[in-house]
C-alpha cells in the first residue's frame, strides 16, 4: 500500500523487552533467570484442578459467562470479601480477563483519554508505559529511590512526599502502584499507601493497583492492599493473576476487582476485545480458591508454603550472588532481585549493542557469552531516568534450586576468571 | 461518584450488546436454546486428552511465545500451507489469539485508524461495527439482497450488487471486512463474488479482513474460497479462523490471523501490548489436533469432513421441521446457522409495548412463549437496514439429537394455541 498502513496507536510501542530477550535466552539455551515464570510446576491440586475441568463435561469446553466463569468470580468475591472486609458482589465487581497483562489493557483503554495523565511510580512493569502510550495518555514518572546510598533493602527505597504531590496536576486522571514491586520487590506500608490515597482523595484520581504478587512477602512484611483504605474502594482498580497466585503463568487467568460503576466500564471494553475467557481455566482456578479459603492461615496453604519456598530460594541466590562480588537488593516481596553491576568491568566486544544502555549490553554479553539469562532493569524506567538506573540487572529466583545451582556454577566461573 | 471516573470517548456507545442481552434470558435450563452459537456436541476426544495431557507437562502451564505456541504456528502454517498453496512463515504470517474475536480486535486496532472508512457487508458478526469505531474508524454498511427471481431458497440467494458495492469504495476506505461462510446467513461467496471485492481491492489499494472461522463447515456442492489465494490478494488480506469453531471447543477462545508479514506485524504489536500471550495448554492441544488431522485431510476420517457432514444432517432436519411449522428457511451452504423468515407466521405481537424491531419481539415473545430462544436477525444490521431484515431470526443447529428434538417438539404444536 502507498500510504500508511499501519495504525498510529501502534507506534512507538513496537519495541517489548521480553519478546526480545526471551528470545535470546532460548538463542542461546541460557540458563534462565530472566523472564518471571516458575520453572517447576504448579502444586498438584492445581495441576488436578484442571484436569477435573477439563474432563468436567461438555460446558467446560464452550463459551461460559463473558465477565466470568460464574464459579470463579464466585469464589474471587467470597474470598477477597474476606481478606478485605468489603462485600464484593461477584457479578457487578469482578472482571476476569486473559492475565493480568489484559486486566491491566482493559483498565487504561475504559478510563484514559488522549491527553490525560497518569502518573506511573518508577521502577514500573513496562507494559503501564506503552499501555498508556496506546490510549494515548500522557505518562508522568515518579521514581522510587534509596534513601540511603548503596542501601541492600527494598525497604529502603522510597517515594519523596514533595515529589510525588508535585506531580498531580488538573489533569491527572491515575496513578498506576505495584506492591509487591516488580523489579525491585518493595512491599508498600500501610503510611506510603496512606500518603497514595490522600493525594488520590484531594486530586479525585483513580488508582490503578497491580497486586499480582500479593501472596509473596517475607521477613514478616504484609502485603496491603489500597481499595481497603477509607475512600479508596471506589476510586481503586486491585489487579491479581492466577498465574503468580498458582504458579501457573501460561494459563493467562487474570482479574479485576473494583467498584461496579468502574467495572461497568472495563465490560464495554472487554466486550468489544475477547469478549470470553477460557472456561476450563476459569474452573480450575474457581476450584483452587475454594480450596485455599479454607485452608487460610493454615501450613497447608499454598499461600503459605510458596513464600515460605521462596523464601528460601531468594536467600540462596543472595548469597550466592554475595559470594562472588554482586550486590544484591533484598526484595521484600515477588520473586525478583535486582542486583548492582557497577563495580563489574567487562569488555563486552560486541558492536552490535554499542548504542544501548549499559544494562542492556551487559545483558546481552551475560546471556551470550556466559550463558545466564537476565533482564537489564532500565527497561523497567521512563527515558528520562534511565541513565541514571543503568547499572543493574533483575533476577527471577521462582526456579528449581537445581536452576538457581546452574547459575551459580556459571557465576563462580566467571567470577574466578574462567 | 464524580463525573471524572466516566468511561474513555473511545466506548462511548458501544457498551449494549445483543449476546449480554440474549444469553441470560436464554440460560433457563427449560428453554430449548438455538440462539447463542455454540454446539453442545461434545468435541472430538483426542482433543480434550492432548489437554489433559498437556497440562500435566510442567512446562505447558507456563508462558510461551507470546505470538503463538511453537508446535501451534508450526501446525498452521502447514495445514494453511497445504490448503493455499503456498509457504506460510509461522513465525512472521501468523499470531495466535484470543479466539476469532481476539484476531478481529488485533486486526482493528492494529490496521484501522481514526477517520479510516472500513466496509462491513450485512447481516454482520455484530461485533464489527464497535470493534472498528472503537479504533476510531467509520463503519460503511452494504446489505446482501435477496434476488428477486430464480429462488433456491438456500443462502446463496443472497448477493452483493456490484455497482451498490463499488459506490461504498472511495479514497478512505481502509479495509473491506468479509464473512464466508457468514454469519448469520450461511453464505459461501463464490470466487466469482470474492474476485470482484479482490478486483475493487485492488483498483482502491484496500485490505481484507476475511472471517473465515466457518471455513471447514461446507455442505455438499460447495467449495471454501480463500480471498487470499486470489491475485494480488496475499499481501492485502489478513485471514482468521479459529480453534473452538474447528474443534468444536468454542471454550478454549484460540484463534489465529493469517498474513503477510507487514500486515501481521502490526498484529503483533497489538497483542504484545494487550495480552501478550494466549494459555499454553490450549495451545499444543490444538496443535495436537491439526497434526492428527493434517494427515487425514481429505479423508473422510478428518474432522474437517466429518463434522460437516454430521451437521448437514441437523441442517436439513432443521430445515424440514421449520418448513413444516410454516416458517420460510434459507438452506445454508455453510456454517452451522440458519436464517428463518417467520413473515408468513403472521405472529401478531402488536401487545408488546417496546419499542424494538418486529425480530426482537419475535424472539422474546417465542422465548417466552414457546421456550424455543433464536437470535434476531436485525442485531447483525446497521439502522437502515433494519427493516429489511426484521423479519429474520437466526437458529443454530450444531445441537445434539435431544436438542433437535425438544426443537421439533415446539415447532410441531407450533399452530396449536
């Protein structure tokens, strides 16, 4: 054709740092600490769970309810109107989408007009900036930052006050959080997400809440979700997955849970996009719920026995990572890790990436040259501030210990210059 | 609440929809539902076991490539290979989607701009009108005409006017959407039909987004034709189809667009920002399934020739059982719905207050009144259309034999108060 084919909306966002680097670690068969998605499999009952749907009659494999498989926003309500003390009304409050990647799509294409802003707090999981981009919003960053250099904690990150009130202006439409933090693993407090809502409160924004790791926290950290402040429920959009909840990330069940007059909006959207979800998914993930509001609390819950397992796996790769000279960040939740490059030289003799940042390249020549695949963590900031958070590269501790063993042969090679 | 948390422009309008409307009233387990179309014939086995199987390989319960399962684009590309003629990259000519629907939304949003005109033949799959304003587009209608003499009394009485066809082209037409097999109709466009909307493609340097999802059910006598195999076509038209429609597992929503890579890219982009991936279990099942059936194409073992001829058994019963209520069908020469004129019921609904197209009623008062749910033709048709087409309702006749039964019961005592 001799003129544009392609439609704008799709400009600028064709570039996606896991389709490349997913690609290059399956190139060159690295050992995969990359991509976030567990490399074991999902607990039995789950695994079980689907296997009963999928042998569950004819209508586990036609068209169910478009909003919601009827069992699981049944059980997403009974179980969240627990955790939350707010009654959720399955049918009215609840959307269930293809991961909580599409949630997330659905939320920016109902709310977000051209030229409205929506202030997305820095590190931030890439998709809230060419989301955003695509509806064409206007993103304005806020960046978490050590308050202390060279501090080892996510804790210790924070958000100024001053700054982040300086970024809400007439035209800001949402502010977009993540806790558990994807890369940096920092776990909101009840007084940061307090300072969130009063702004949200004053300004009349809305709040957009990716909580997909919300089972994940250590060290005694609780995970604390926004809605359940007081004049949040009707601003607040929470996002979970059944992917990070159940370990089973290629089953694309995600969800939304919000007041009914947001949700209204997200169906028309939906509707217009895939219009249903899987149905045998959608049961088995019902299924899976219903066990675990039972078993809440208690030792045989998985929402107990995965952070308790991972735990121990975010302690193995520290220390593994401390041995031979890298420092990492203690996260205080998910299952990722960033760890400071700076003090690493390296001469990455490879002109192909001399134009890209320093992460990026080191990436890439850790992927290429060692065999471990990572991710460069400036993908996770605006342009603005990439620079300046160029040296570290994130790693996914939700493996086999005989993966996180495989990495740490090849670091201690490398490291003992070998 | 505020007025700021109102919906985005972008949906503005767009949020009633005939299905959210109809599949509610139409769950009452007493009613004998021929509307939303979906069979409730059980799948072929092999395909539930490779799920079942599938699932229980640790790595198939976790991401895969986002545009499309390995050993899936990998299935397609030879079976579409084989069936056009040519050799398909599975990993630049195609992306695996959300269903049918899913490849339509990436379709729209990647290809179709603000102010693009996009040509929608009717009765339409009604999602098209909202999926292509949604992307900031103009929707320009041109109905399918019952011919006047010469009556078949199938689908194929049914066609396009040539001239009333070429007037809707102009210098901001984007895209022609197509439907063969359609939905509602039944049509199969002929190559003579697909090569004048190819040689206005041409002439105007338009796409084509071909809805091929019923492409494997073709009755007796007919022939699928793919747009895309024509001259000059391949690198203007995107083609889709779908998984719960060829297998019977209108659950598992897996559907695939096929295309050039200039075209298919931008596709990508769409999903690499809206979903990102599709289930993976679901994925190598389907993929299971078109390597056990790429082998038998042809034979009367593939389900592609089985299914089929197993629905033109309903199709005509169906036909039959209607003929005799007093209802006028059009014989589908495809897909798995049939378009009933009920004129010559002379039902009087003038009781009914609202106000809504004769079909509408029709299907309320039937629903209500005879247990029997259809859906109402003019759902598929833009305003000035409607009322050429409010004397249509649409049954569906991929139902098991009980279904047809219940069916035949009611349309038996049909004239009995």
């Amino acid at each position: 054709m001799s003129r544009r084919i392609h439609a704008r909306r799709t400009e600028g966002i064709d570039k996606n740092v896991w389709v490349e680097f997913t690609q290059l670690a399956a190139d060159y068969k690295a050992v995969n600490l990359g991509q976030g998605f567990p490399d074991f499999s999902p607990p039995k009952f789950v695994q079980e769970a689907f296997c009963d749907a999928v042998n569950g009659g004819a209508q586990m494999h036609q068209y169910t309810r478009a909003f919601g498989h009827p069992r699981l926003v049944q059980s997403l309500a009974t179980f969240f109107s627990r955790v939350t003390g707010h009654e959720i009304d399955p049918l009215e409050d609840v959307l269930v989408t293809v991961g909580a990647y599409q949630a997330l799509f659905c939320a920016f294409q109902a709310l977000i007009d051209e030229g409205d802003e929506v202030i997305i707090v820095e590190p931030f999981f890439d998709c809230y900036q060419t989301m955003v981009k695509m509806v064409g919003g206007k993103e304005v960053y806020v960046p978490l930052r050590p308050k202390v250099e060279g501090s080892l904690s996510s804790a210790d990150w924070t958000l100024s006050a001053e700054e982040l009130a300086s970024k809400f202006t007439p035209r800001t439409k949402a502010i977009v959080i993540n806790t558990p933090n994807n890369p940096l693993g920092k776990v909101y407090k009840t007084e940061e997400l307090q300072m969130i809502a009063d702004l949200c409160i004053k300004h009349d924004v809305l709040c957009i809440s990716d909580e997909v790791y919300e089972w994940l926290t250590y060290d005694g950290n609780k995970h604390v979700k926004i809605a359940s402040l007081p004049g949040m429920w009707e601003r607040t959009i929470t996002i979970g997955s059944g992917g990070k909840t159940f370990s089973a990330t290629g089953w694309k069940v995600g969800w939304v849970i919000s007041s009914g007059h947001i949700i209204k909006h997200m169906k028309t959207i939906f509707q217009n996009c895939v219009y249903h979800c899987p149905t045998a998914a959608q049961e088995a993930v019902a299924r899976a719920f219903e066990r675990e509001y039972e078993l809440f609390g208690s030792p045989e819950s998985y929402f107990q026995q995965l952070p308790a397992m991972l735990h121990h796996r975010r302690g193995k790769l520290a220390s593994c990572l401390q041995s031979v000279g890298l420092q990492p960040i203690m996260p205080e939740g998910g299952y990722f890790m960033i760890v400071d490059i700076s003090s690493v030289k390296v001469d990455f003799n490879d002109d192909s990436t001399k134009d890209e940042s320093y992460d990026y390249r080191f990436v890439k020549w850790l992927t290429k040259e060692k065999g471990l695949a990572t991710i460069p963590v400036s993908a996770f900031y605006s342009p603005e501030h990439a620079k300046e958070f160029d040296k570290y590269i994130r790693f996914c501790f939700v493996k086999e210990e005989a993966t996180l063993d495989a990495a740490e042969q090849i670091l201690r090679k490398w490291r003992q210059g070998k | 609440m505020t007025s700021r948390h109102k919906n985005s422009k972008r949906i503005e309008g767009l949020d009633k929809n005939v299905w959210v409307a109809f599949t509610s009233v139409a769950a009452d387990p007493s009613i004998v539902n021929l509307g939303q179309g979906f069979p409730d014939i059980p799948p072929p086995s092999y395909v539930k076991e490779a799920l079942a199987e599938a699932s229980s390989v640790d790595r198939m319960n976790q991401y895969t490539r986002g545009f499309g399962h390995p050993s899936l684009v990998k299935a397609l590309s030879q079976v579409y290979g084989k069936v056009c003629g040519r050799q398909i990259d599975p990993f630049k000519e195609i992306l695996v989607t959300v269903g049918g629907y899913g490849s339509l939304f990436s379709t729209m949003q990647g290809l179709v701009d603000e102010g693009d005109e996009v040509i929608i033949i009717e009765p339409f799959f009604d999602c098209y009108v909202p999926m292509v304003r949604m992307a900031g587009g103009k929707p320009v209608l041109i109905p399918l005409r019952l011919k006047s003499g010469n009556k078949t009394g199938t689908s194929a009485d049914w066609f396009l006017d040539p001239e009333e066809l070429s007037s809707k082209f102009n210098s901001k037409t984007k895209a022609i959407i197509i439907n063969t097999p359609n939905n509602p109709i039944g049509k199969i466009f002929s190559r003579d039909e697909l090569q004048m909307i190819a040689d206005l493609c041409i002439k105007h340097d338009t796409l084509c987004f071909s809805d091929e999802v019923y492409e494997w059910l073709i009755y007796r006598g007919h022939q699928h034709v793919k747009i895309a195999t024509l001259p000059g076509m391949w690198d203007r038209t995107i083609t889709i189809g779908s998984a719960g429609k060829t297998f019977s597992v209108t659950g598992w929503k897996l559907g695939w667009s096929v295309g050039p890579e200039h075209l298919i890219k931008h596709l990508q982009t769409v999903m690499q920002n809206t979903m990102h991936s599709c289930p993976t279990p679901l994925q190598e099942a389907v993929a299971h399934g078109f390597q056990r059936n790429l082998e038998l194409m042809g034979q009367p073992e593939c389900y592609f020739s089985s299914l089929p001829e197993e629905l033109e058994l309903k199709r005509d019963r169906m036909a039959a059982i209607l003929q005799e209520a007093g209802m006028t069908p059009f014989i589908p020469e495809g897909g798995y719905f049939m378009l009933v004129d009920v004129t010559s019921l002379n039902q009087d609904l003038s009781h009914m207050e609202e106000d809504e197209a004769y079909d509408y009623k029709f299907v309320k008062w039937m629903i209500k009144e005879k247990k029997l749910a259809a859906i109402p033709v003019t759902a598929f048709v833009g305003e000035e259309s409607k009322k050429h087409f409010e004397k249509y309702i649409r049954l569906c006749f991929i139902k098991q034999d009980s279904t047809l039964d219940a069916a035949e019961a009611i349309l038996k005592n049909w004239r009995k108060v």
